[in-house]
C-alpha cells in the first residue's frame, strides 16, 4: 500500500471517518445477514451439473412432475411383531398425516390401502415385512421452492401424530433425510459464529497475553461477517448466486479465520513499528504500508483460488467460489481500513500490561524462531533433503483415501432417524420405495425400454409409462439400495447402459440415485480441471508479487507437497482412528483449493518480508530476518486458521469434519514445517539464485557462521 494513503487512511482525522463509515455500513448490512439462511438452496437442482443425464430428465419431467415432490416415510416397528392396534393405529395416523400442510397426490397409502390396491393388480409396494415387525406409510410432500425451510415444522407436526407405544417411529425416505439435514444445519448462522469466535477469543488471549488487544480483532472479524454474509444475501436474492447451508458455513469460518491471520500480521508490524517511532500515527502508516502487501496478495491468492471452483460443472461448488472470494475481500478491506483506525484510536495502552515503548529491543531477534533459523544454517541442504522425504513419506497415506461417496448413514457422524428408519427397512427386507429411477423416452420405444431393464439387480419392475410431452413417456422403477451407495450407482449405470442400447428410444435415465452418480461424475472431472487452473492461477500471482521466477516455483512445490502429506495423514485418520467409511468425491477438490489457497499465504508472509530484508542484508541473511520475524505470528495465525476450521467437526455431517481436519492439518504443516523449515533451509542453501531472473541479490554472498549469530536486525 503507498506510504501516503497508508497514512490518509490513519491519520488523527480520517481515523475516526474510517470508523464511522465501517460502523455504518455494518450496521447496514447485519439486517440482510440475518436472512442468509431464507434464500439458502438446497434443492437437487441447485447442486446438479447443467450437463449430466439426471438434469434432462428433471427438465423433462419439469411439467408432469413437480422437482419439488419429496417422497417421505413413516416407518413403525415393534420387536416381536406389530400388533392389531398397531396396524389400526397406522391406518389412522394416516388420514391426520393427510391432512398436514404440504402433503400432496393421493394422500397417505397406508398398509390396507397397499394391500388393496395390491389385489387388484395394481403395482404398489408391500408395507409390512414378512416377519410383522416392520411397516410403513408413504406419501409425498411439496411446499414448492421452500421446502427446505419448511420441511422442520412439517417433520415435527407428523411425529406427534406417528406414535407406538413400545415400539418405535421414524420420518424416513427424502422427507426424512431432507429433515435431517436441515436439523445438521440448524443454527449454522448463529451457533457456528459463536463457537469459532471463542475458539479464536481463547489462542488471541494466549497470543497477545492482554487483556484488551484480543477485543479488536474480533470486533474487526464481526464486521467482516455481517458485511460479508449481507452482501452475499443481496446477490443470491438478486443476482441469482447459488447458496447453500455448506456454503454459509464454510464462509463465517473462512471470514473469522483469514481476518484473525490478517490482524495478527498487522498488529505484529505495528507493534514492530511504534518501538521506533514515538507517534503512533506515523508508527501504523509505515506498519499498513509494509504489512499491507502481504496481506493483498494473501487475499488476492484465496479470492482467485475460490474463484477458480466458478469453473466446475457441479453447480453447488461453482456457486461456492464467488460466495468466499466475496467473503476474503471484505475481510481484507475491514482488516485493513477499520482494524488500523482502532489501533491508532485505542493508542499504546491497548497492549497493556507488555507495551510496546519507543527504542525499546525488539524481542523477536532473539526469539524461538531466530533459534531454529540459526540451526537451519549450520546445513540447510541436509535440513530441506530431510524434510522433503518425511513429507513424501506421508504422502503414501493417500493410497488410503476412498473418495468414492458415503451413503446416506455414513454421510452423518451420528445417527439420524432417517437412517434408523432406513436401516429397519433393510433389514426387515423392505424396500426403500421413495428411491426409484425415472426413465423418460419416445413413446414408441417405451415397451422395448421396460424390456431392456428387466434382470438388473436390485431394480423393481418398472410402472406403466405416463405421457409427458411431444410423443414422450416416463416411468419409474424402485432400487432396493440405499440412495447414494455405490450399489445405487451401479443400478443406475446398469440401467442408463441397458436403455441406451435402445436404437430410436433416446432414453435417458433421473431420479435420486442418479443424481448422486451424476454428482460423482461431475465432482471428479472438476478435480481434474480445477486444481491445475489454481495452481497456475496463484503461480502467476506469486510471480508477480515476487518478481522473481525459481523462488514462486519453489513455494509452489512446497504448497503441493504440504497438500499430499496432510491428505495422507487425513487419510490414515479417517479411517483408523475416526472410523469413516470414506469420503465425498468432492473432498479431494475441496481440501486442495483451501490448503492451496491458505496454505501459500504463510509462504507470502514469509517471503515478503525476506524480500524486504534481502535489499539491505542479502538473502541468507534477510531469510533468517524473515523467519524471526513473522515466525511467531504466522505460527498463531496458523494454530487460528486451523482451529476454525476444526469447528466445522461440530457440525454432525462427514463431509465438513474431514474438510476441517485436513485443512487444520494441513495449515499446522504449512506453518511449524514447510514455512518454518523446509522454505527456509531453501533458500539458505539457495541464497540470491531464488530472486532469478531478478538481480536483487546478484553478490549471492554465503551465510558465515559468525553473520548467522549475530543479532537480526530489520529494515527501518
């Protein structure tokens, strides 16, 4: 930032204008904030690729069936059998369950109905098991493009109704897990915010021993928040940006745990600063103007990087990267503008008991840090050679990763009554009739399509073909496999595979456990896209910040590496000590734009200030500076960031508690071993040749023993 707007931004004016207009404008947008939630969108629709097979037929089907339909269950069970007051009791919990808000079609088919229906020939599921201890209700529920935010309520008002006495009720099917999901997500706005903004209340107070000083930062982190989340309301109700519960979660956490590593770099500057100048004014415009490159690549690097996933084909990760780049930019702007302003205003005493005196000794120069820089040059090659091989061994741990999808009881770390009510359908050998394919062709080809289904395991009998439009029908058929299993998936691509060999029909295959496969498909080629374009993406910001060429491909390196150990220490986790039984096929892709993007941030610290110091003292020289300097605050920053990120495992949903573990992981790696250590032994043994093509230290001169002992003084 230049030196002059530095210090506008600061000055004993235009300090309390800053406030006032950030306070305002806070106070503004905290009234949107609180509607996050109202235009969240969970809907199948709003997650499926434009391109994949389930998307047409939903397309097809726009018009004869609602997307909005949610096929529910109530399932009943007594150990020993269900008796006759039992089965009376559900035929009339079924007429009550009928008349609720939102129940559609036919109403409730209860046993009896089925039964009936049954005799007459009519394809209809059976709904008690052979044994008598399993049976259930079906129906459908809609209440149009809100269903998320209502379905709680509906799911309340149908359990008061189901009840058994000594026995057991569950609200299973779609309805049942969209309930579920909806009690995961539940407070996400409020209980998530709270809880990661204790965490990081807690490291600051250790951080800054202070009583005071830990106030600012989350005051500033708070702002960020309401304004962040309040403009990303206005654009999805607006401008049509796609957000869902995943989405607003990992958007608080990324907020307040990027503006925390921000505050800590600039407090840590400025801190630096006013041991030499005896005005603080001026001490905070040198301090926003050194600490202020940093902090703008390190945002520039994250926002790029989220935008990056707008290129997926799988809308819910496409909408996610405008949703953080938007977040990562308001929390520079408030971390840089409103954050200094209460610094200066606040004054020295905000340091209180430990503060910082004019041409007092600057304690980093003799710190932990400037310790290990000092063991580092005795023989960085051995050092960095060492470290690399740890960090390659760990990288086996990939072998163990499963990203082949999770089913429905293994998506949550606990257990739902969805999948309770699921799991005594399996085993009462009842099938789950609210998963079926949808298959839409021509009308001509409809009895040849039947045809081509039958023998498929675990596919039901397909139904009589409905009209749909301009000379196409469709039908479904039940797949008796829990919706997102692999065996799901494998009934849909048997199926897609039998009617496309159909010449003419122009079949095409939907429905629930397609559009589990379909997101599968698309989550692994975003892999496949995504990660190069954001590795090259921060490669050119890293060339730009830098000017250089071999020091930007070193941390690129680094960064990778730092990826595939924490991945493969994740790996190794999730399977032996936490016990999942895999992962999302979009954990991959998501574990690396976070480490990527976060993980090269403490690399820019770092490497900014070596370049500062590299103009005056030379690179072996200036990389010791670097280290001793930034290295205690890039080590809290980093415990903040991994620490937020670890509150997402509050959140019962696997998906989110393997994301925080990996990304906390991976940021601790990036900051105790591959910033501290691995990037510093490089650029020792290295030296001036890092800056090429740049002649910023063309004398290259080699570390002696005595220069490396010697106090580390910084630039002024």
């Amino acid at each position: 930032m230049n030196r002059q707007i530095a210090g506008a931004l600061t000055g004993r004016v235009t300090k309390w204008v800053v406030l006032a207009a950030v306070l305002v404008l806070t106070a503004i947008m905290a009234s949107f904030s609180a509607k996050l939630t109202s235009v969240q969108n969970n809907e199948a629709s709003s997650w499926l690729p434009e391109s994949a097979e389930s998307t047409r037929v939903l397309e097809e089907l726009s018009e004869t069936v609602d997307p909005n339909d949610i096929p529910t269950l109530v399932v009943y069970h007594r150990d020993g059998g269900l008796t006759d007051a039992d089965l009376a009791a559900m035929e009339e919990d079924g007429p009550q369950i009928a008349g609720l808000a939102g129940v559609t079609g036919d109403g409730v088919l209860t046993p009896a109905a089925a039964q009936a229906a049954q005799a007459q020939g009519a394809p209809v599921p059976t709904l008690v098991s052979d044994d008598g201890e399993v049976a259930y209700l079906y129906f459908v529920l809609n209440f149009g493009a809100n269903g998320w935010n209502d379905i709680p309520e509906a799911a309340d008002e149908i359990r008061d109704i189901a009840t058994l006495d000594g026995g057991e009720v569950h609200l299973a099917g779609y309805g049942g897990q969209a309930a579920d999901s909806a009690e995961a997500f539940e407070g996400i706005d409020t209980n998530l915010i709270f809880a990661t903004l204790g965490v990081v209340i807690v490291i600051l107070l250790f951080t800054y021993r202070s009583p005071v000083l830990w106030l600012l930062p989350i005051l500033c982190a708070v702002s960020a928040n309401f304004i962040a989340t309040g403009l990303v309301y206005l654009l999805a109700k607006y401008a049509g940006l796609t957000v869902n519960g995943q989405s607003q979660a990992i958007l608080s956490i990324l907020v307040i745990g990027a503006g925390t590593d921000y505050a800590l770099l600039l407090v840590a500057r400025y801190r630096e600063e006013l041991r030499r100048h005896e005005d603080r004014h001026e001490a905070m415009a040198f301090a926003l103007h050194r600490a202020a490159p940093a902090i703008l690549a390190s945002a520039a690097t994250v926002a790029v990087g989220m935008l990056c996933l707008s290129f997926a084909d799988l809308n819910s990760t496409a909408g996610l990267g405008p949703v953080l780049a938007i977040g990562v930019v308001v929390t520079m702007v408030v971390m840089t503008t409103l954050l200094p302003a209460l610094l200066v205003i606040c004054g020295r005493w905000v340091f209180w008991p430990k503060r910082p005196t004019f041409r007092s000794a600057e304690p980093t120069s003799a710190g932990l840090w400037a310790r290990v820089g000092r063991a580092i040059s005795h023989r960085p090659r051995r050092v960095w050679l060492t470290t690399t091989g740890l960090l390659l061994l760990a990288c086996l741990g990939l072998f163990r990763l499963d990203a082949s999808g999770l089913s429905t009881e293994d998506t949550y770390t606990k257990e739902f009554d969805s999948i309770k009510g699921q799991k005594l359908l399996a085993d009462h050998g009842l099938a789950d009739n609210s998963n079926t394919i949808q298959v839409v062709t021509d009308a001509d080809a409809a009895d040849a399509v039947a045809a081509a289904l039958e023998g498929i395991d675990r596919l039901g009998t397909p139904g009589a073909p409905q009209p749909v439009s301009d000379g196409r029908v469709w039908f479904e058929a039940t797949v008796d496999a829990d919706i997102s299993s692999t065996t799901a998936a494998d009934v849909v691509e048997a199926s897609r595979e039998a009617v496309h060999a159909v010449d003419g029909a122009d079949a095409v295959v939907g429905g629930g456990a397609a559009f589990y496969l379909d997101t599968k498909i698309a989550s692994e080629r975003d892999s496949l896209v995504i990660m190069p374009l954001v590795l090259g993406v921060v490669l050119l910001i890293l060339i730009g910040l830098l000017r250089a060429l071999v020091a930007p491909l070193i941390l690129m390196a680094t960064v990778v590496l730092s990826f595939g150990a924490a991945l493969g220490i994740s790996a190794l986790l999730f399977e032996y000590v936490f016990g999942f039984a895999g992962s999302d096929p979009g954990f991959p892709l998501f574990a690396f734009v976070f480490l990527v993007a976060l993980g090269i941030d403490y690399n820019i610290f770092l490497m900014t200030r070596v370049r500062e110091e590299t103009a005056t003292h030379g690179t072996r020289k200036g990389s010791l500076i670097g280290l001793a300097s930034t290295g205690g605050v890039i080590t809290s920053a980093g415990i903040v960031l991994a620490a937020t990120f670890l509150v997402l495992g509050s959140l019962p949903l696997v998906f989110l508690a393997e994301l925080g573990v990996a990304v906390a992981l991976g940021v601790m790696l990036d900051t105790l071993v591959v910033r501290s250590v691995l990037v510093t032994a490089l650029n020792l043994d290295l030296g001036g040749k890092i800056w090429w093509p740049s002649r910023l230290d063309s004398a290259d001169i080699p570390l002696t023993e005595a220069e490396a002992a010697a106090p580390l003084e910084t630039v002024h």
